[in-house]
C-alpha cells in the first residue's frame, strides 16, 4: 500500500517502534544491535559473502567514559554468526588498532598481533615508546620506500606508516624522519589502499529527508506518513535563536510481497535518523531483506539506537510477488495493487501452493 496527498486521520496505534515491532505476515524484524547501542562501519566482505557491523556504547559505570567495540559478523540474512572485540576494519579486512592488528575477520584468528619493525624484524611492543634504532635520515629513507613500494596496503594513522607485506604489518613513524629528509611525507607517500580490497561498503538506500519538501524525496521504500512535533527548544546563541523541535515520525516501509511495515520513530523535525541497506543480488543478497540502522545524534532530546533487518519469516519465500504491479485507488483515495491486473511470478504461485497445503 502507497499513501497519496490525500489527508486523512491517521492510527498511530498501528506504527511501532523496530525494537517492538512484530513484523507481518510474511516478515519479521529482528534485532541485531539492541537500542542501548549503536551500529557503525557497516561493510560486506565481497570474498566470503558476510557482512560486519561495528556495535559500540559507552558504559554508564565506567568513570573514563571510553566506548567500548564489538565487531559483528551477520549472514545475508541478518543472524549473527560470530563477534570480536575490535575497534576498526580496513579495506582488506585487517581489524586495526593504532598498537596491533587482528586478522580475524579473515581467517578466524583473534590474537592481536603485534607490528614488526622493518629494521630488526622484531614485534614492536608498544608504538608509543618504541625507538628506531637507524638514526641516519638517508639511510632510513632508503629502508621506507622499499617497504612503502613493496606493500599491498599502507595505512596512514597521523604521520605513522603501516605496512602490509606477504600478509604481515610492519610499523614506520614518519613524522622525524620526514622533516629531516625535507619531505611532505604524506603528500609524497599517500596511502594504499585500493589494490588489495575485499570489504564493500553498502549505500544507505535511505531517502534524503528534509521535512519541508519530503514528498519530493521519498521513494518506493519507505515513505513518511506524518510527523507530530511534541518538543521544541529554543537556545539563544548571540545574535540568533536556534531552535529544536521533536517528535513522532510514522513510516512505512513497503516489502515486495506487498506486506506494509508500520514503522514509528522519534526524532528530530528534519530527519528521522535512519540509515537502510540491502546486500546487492551480485553478492548474494536478498531483495527481500532490509536492514536499518538508527543512528541517533548528540542532541537535546534522548534516541534509541540500534540495528535491525527486516527479513521473510519463511527464508524459502520468493523475494517478490508480482512480475508485473498495477495500482489503483481504494476507498480511501490511497493507492493499491490491483490484484486483477498485477502478473504475479511463478514462484510465488508455486509458494502459496505448498503453503497452503
């Protein structure tokens, strides 16, 4: 179902929030970072065909307030696989922290393994209180640009090189060594990172809200039904007041079986804080699984976080029902599909059969 311009009452009893929600007939929706958390780096791992999700919060007990990470490895369908304790993921899938590396998410290992030194072949214990031992500015150059061309990737962290080499990582602080070689080492140096690739990061299929011209912006995903402001705030910042307001948001989100997702959300006048993706078919995604990530900003009013995936209650559902849509309006001026003239797949025809059996 699409709703027109038509104004009409709306029932906010039928919207819930995604944490709540129960889904519909054919789909559910199922939690993958619960609302206390929030979801960032969102990445497909082209090569085994599983994505990773960073899961981070920042606990109320501790008096340093640092967040802490989980690394989240997900099927295309949205059930969680495995986890690690992980801050960051690079293009070739390397787990980096500024002080050590894992290479889980690429064969499973979770030791943090430590950087060599190009010098010596030594593990560096710690970055920060490591040394060179070459002091000769020429001769250090010289052993930098063997490893700077031999490497497959360069991570570039301030003026800090990271090497990959035959799959290991050696570290490099450039920020001496630049200046007295003259350099603008990391204009001259740039980073690495396009030749040895596996990670693909999803487009946000989301529409670019913007509340005073939405209708112009929504697509067949997800549409706004209406927003009922409930807050508003007014800061006095020199010459100019700015102003917050809140509320309700009410979405639909539409899935190809023809199954209506009544979605409510509480945010900001502007934009509701969502992200949405799917995995492309060419990576073995399903069109029928959408995942959404609520991505609430520092602000004056309290978000809930959290991902989620909207997904077929039966995995052996066809992903769409109709081959062919044709809309009509109903009673109440919205659009509908017109059954009667809809073509509908054989798949789906063969579905309902056995389901029905």
């Amino acid at each position: 179902m699409k709703p027109t311009d038509k104004k009409q009452e709306l029932d906010t009893k039928l919207f819930e929030e995604l944490h709540n929600h129960k889904g519909s007939e054919n789909y559910e929706v199922s939690v993958i970072i619960p609302k206390q958390k929030e979801a960032k780096y969102f990445d497909l791992d082209s090569i085994s065909e599983k994505l990773y999700v960073n899961s981070f919060f920042k606990p109320k007990l501790k008096k340093n307030n640092v967040s802490e990470y989980n690394m989240i490895q997900l099927d295309l369908l949205g059930s969680k696989m495995d986890s690690t304790k992980a801050h960051a993921k690079l293009k070739d899938g390397t787990l980096w922290n500024s002080n050590f590396y894992i290479s889980w998410l690429t064969n499973g290992d979770t030791t943090r393994h430590k950087y060599i030194d190009p010098f010596t072949n030594k593990k560096i214990d710690d970055i920060y209180e490591f040394e060179v031992k070459e002091k000769d500015p020429k001769k250090w150059l010289k052993k930098f640009e063997e490893f700077y061309t031999k490497a497959k990737y360069v991570h570039i962290d301030l003026s800090n090189y990271y090497f990959k080499v035959n799959d290991k990582w050696y570290f490099m602080a450039a920020y001496k060594m630049g200046e007295a070689n003259n350099l603008e080492i990391k204009t001259q140096y740039p980073k690495k990172e396009d030749e040895d690739v596996r990670m693909v990061e999803l487009k946000n299929l989301g529409p670019t809200w913007y509340h005073k011209s939405f209708k112009d912006r929504d697509t067949s995903l997800i549409k706004m039904i209406e927003y009922q402001s409930d807050f508003y705030v007014e800061e006095n910042q020199g010459p100019n007041n700015v102003g917050y307001s809140a509320g309700w948001w009410y979405l639909e989100v539409y899935m190809p079986l023809g199954d209506t997702i009544k979605v409510k959300r509480y945010s900001y006048f502007e934009d509701p804080q969502l992200e949405l993706y799917k995995v492309p078919s060419t990576y073995g995604g399903r069109e029928d699984v959408l995942f959404i990530v609520q991505k609430p900003r520092d602000s004056h009013i309290e978000q809930v976080s959290g991902m989620y995936a909207i997904r077929p209650r039966d995995p052996k559902q066809p992903q769409r029902r109709y081959k062919n849509t044709v809309y009509k309006k109903n009673e109440e001026g919205l659009d509908v599909i017109d059954k009667s003239k809809s073509i509908e797949t054989e798949e789906y025809k063969t579905w309902i059969k056995r389901k029905r059996q």
